[in-house]
C-alpha cells in the first residue's frame, strides 16, 4: 500500500511539474500534425483514385473509337446479317455484336474490357460506309 502512494505521488507530481507539461505539450502537437498529415494523405489517396478513373475512361473512349474504326471495315467487308467479333488491343479488348436493322443500317453493341477488370457497354447504330452515330 505504501508503494502504491509513492508511485500515486511521482505520478502526479510529473503531470503537474515542467516535466509533465511538456509531455502533455508534446502529445498535443503530436496530436496536431498526426491529424494533418493523415488528411494529407487521404486527399492523395483521392487525387489518385480519380486520375487512375479519368486514364480509365480515356482508354475505354480510345478503344470505343479503334473498335468502331476496325468494325466499320469488317461491316464494309462483309455480306452477312449478323455476327460477332472479338477485338483485342494492347490497352483492353472489345467484344462486338452486330445485327442488320435495314438494308444499308447495323445495331452494333460493344462491350470494352480494360486490363483493370472495367466493363463498358454501348450500343450504337452503324451505316454502311458510313460513320458510327450513338443511338
């Protein structure tokens, strides 16, 4: 029991002394800069996460274009009335469905795949010919 006094005693004589306030300062400031740098961090993890997600969307817009490109060629190419194809790019690979709506018109669907696992569909109206307009 006498033990238990003294170390009350020390204890309570450093939080109160110089020597307490200063660590009391110091884990304060501690404290401070831990919850900056911690926010600092997040707002980075964020920034990041959105300039992977805009390189993501700029690769599916450029496989969404090379695919059209390439399909239109195929469309030009061929006689028939439907079909199926796979397109495989460096940067993802875009699977294409298309069927004849008219004599000169194709409903093309695309469905883009990046490396990064992200899916895209689109379904779009193809001329003969003809540029590709979104439906």
């Amino acid at each position: 029991m006498h033990i238990l006094n003294i170390i009350h005693f020390r204890l309570k004589r450093s939080i109160t002394n110089e020597q307490g306030f200063v660590f009391v300062y110091l884990l304060t400031i501690l404290l401070v800069v831990t919850t900056v740098l911690l926010h600092h961090l997040s707002l980075q993890h964020i920034q990041t996460e959105n300039l992977l997600l805009i390189q993501e969307q700029q690769k599916i817009q450029q496989l969404i274009q090379i695919a059209q490109h390439d399909l239109q060629d195929i469309i030009d190419q061929t006689s028939e009335t439907e079909g199926t194809v796979l397109l495989e790019y460096l940067v993802g690979y875009v699977m294409t469905h298309y069927t004849l709506e008219s004599p000169s018109t194709y409903r093309v669907q695309l469905t883009v795949e990046t490396p990064r696992g992200t899916t895209y569909k689109n379904t779009t109206l193809m001329n003969k010919s003809e540029a590709i307009r979104p439906e």
